[in-house]
C-alpha cells in the first residue's frame, strides 16, 4: 500500500515538472496564446489619469497570459509621477487588474515640487497649481528640518487667530514664515525661535486692538521686542512710507 502511494506521488511530482515543459514545446504557454485583452483598475484618479494608465500598460497588454511580466507592469505604472505605489494581478483568462495608491502631497517644496506624505520630494505636472498647500522653502538637504519647523510653528500659533501656511529656510540659516492673509514674520535662527515667537504671540492681541487690517511685516529679531510694519494706510498716506511700530519688552 505504501508502495502504491509513494509511486503515485512520484508520478504527481514528474507530471508537474514535465508539464510545463511540454507546454512550452508544443506552444501551449506561447506569447500569443490566451492574449491579455481586458483592463481593470482600481484607483482615485484624482490626480492620475486612466488614459495615463493605459498608455503605461499598453505594451503588455495584448500578449499572452502567461508571458505578460507582472514587473514590467508594475514598473511602468509606478514611473507614473502621481503614482506612489501599484499591485498588479493577472485573472484568467484575459484580465489585467491593477490597484493604484495615489500620493498624497503634504506641502509645495521650493515652489514647483511637492512634498508627499511619506516625506519623498516629486515632480508632478500640475504642482503649481496646489496652492492650498503650506509652502515650505529651503535648501534640498534640510528638507526634514524644514518639514519639523514647520510642526512646531503650526503648534505654537495654534489658537493665535493667524494660521501660517509656508516656513523657508534661507542659505544664511535665518528663518521666517507666512501666513494665509500674506503676511511674512522673520524669527532668525531657530535656537531663539521659541523665545521670540513666545514674545510676539504673548502681546499679538494687543498689537491687533485698533487695528481691522493684518500686519504686513514682522521682524522678531530684536534683542528685547519686534518691529511690526503694517499695509500702506488710506490716501493720505499715499506716497509715505508704510507706518511701523517697534515693540520693546
């Protein structure tokens, strides 16, 4: 009885081995055999584009089901510029199913490349247009330090009434940021970053009483206070300087 088992498990094994040698010989796994005809794709297509993903599988799409290369596919889409990533499934007989995970971009990276949320810095048509992204300045090499500032000025005028949306990191090391009404505050280097933001938003209220219009300009880099400079006032001021105020502590 042992014997029989044995004996047809190696039959099992050589048929197994042995078949799709046959297969080959007689052209039963031949490129043109059982062609890859259909197309399925899950994704968001919010930034990417089906005709962008046909053009990209285009190539294999046609060959036979068991010579289509999934890598080559998976490559291909991946080289996509909005593309983060991609699964590429064959489904018998004829279907090629991929499932596509867009980048999620976090911020614009020296005004024409983005920032995704992974942290990789990309290109990608369109880039400019984002402009409800933060906006993130500064040499290629400190992108995570920037990214960090940019954390921590979001959680220190959190509840301050002014909502920043950028941070650049100049080629002096002098920092600043914007906010979303247009405005540019100029901290300096960032060990005294803490102490003067703290100094600035401690009396913003105040610095704000009177006044309907935000402030144009900061400089927080004063040893005891900060000048403020504020839009250029009505007609009468047309042609003068715009007004500043320096506020010592």
């Amino acid at each position: 009885m042992k014997s029989s088992v044995r004996l047809i498990a190696w039959c099992l094994a050589i048929a197994l081995v042995a078949l799709p040698i046959v297969g080959v010989l007689r052209g039963w796994f031949a490129a043109a055999r059982w062609p890859v005809n259909h197309l399925t794709v899950q994704a968001e297509f919010k930034h990417v584009t089906p005709a962008e993903v046909r053009a990209a599988v285009l190539p294999g799409i046609g060959r036979g089901f068991f010579a289509l290369n999934l890598d080559n596919v998976q490559k291909a889409v991946a080289a996509l510029p909005w593309v983060e990533s991609v699964e590429a499934r064959k489904r018998w007989p004829d279907t090629l199913s991929l499932r596509i995970y867009e980048r999620q971009p976090f911020a614009r990276w020296n005004d024409k490349r983005l920032i995704s949320r992974q942290g990789l810095v990309f290109d990608a048509p369109g880039a400019g247009d984002l402009v409800a992204l933060p906006h993130l300045q500064g040499p290629d090499d400190r992108l995570a330090e920037v990214v960090s500032f940019y954390a921590q000025t979001q959680k220190a005028f959190a509840g301050s009434g002014l909502r920043i949306n950028g941070v650049a990191l100049s080629e002096r090391g002098s920092w600043s940021v914007s906010t979303a009404a247009g405005a540019r505050i100029v901290i300096g280097d960032r060990e005294q970053a803490g102490r003067r933001l703290r100094r600035f938003l401690d009396v913003y209220p105040q610095l704000m009483a009177g006044h309907t219009e935000p402030f144009a300009y900061a400089d927080l880099r004063y040893t005891n206070g900060f000048a403020v400079r504020w839009p250029q006032a009505a007609p009468a001021n047309a042609g003068g300087s715009p007004p500043t105020m320096n506020i010592s502590s």
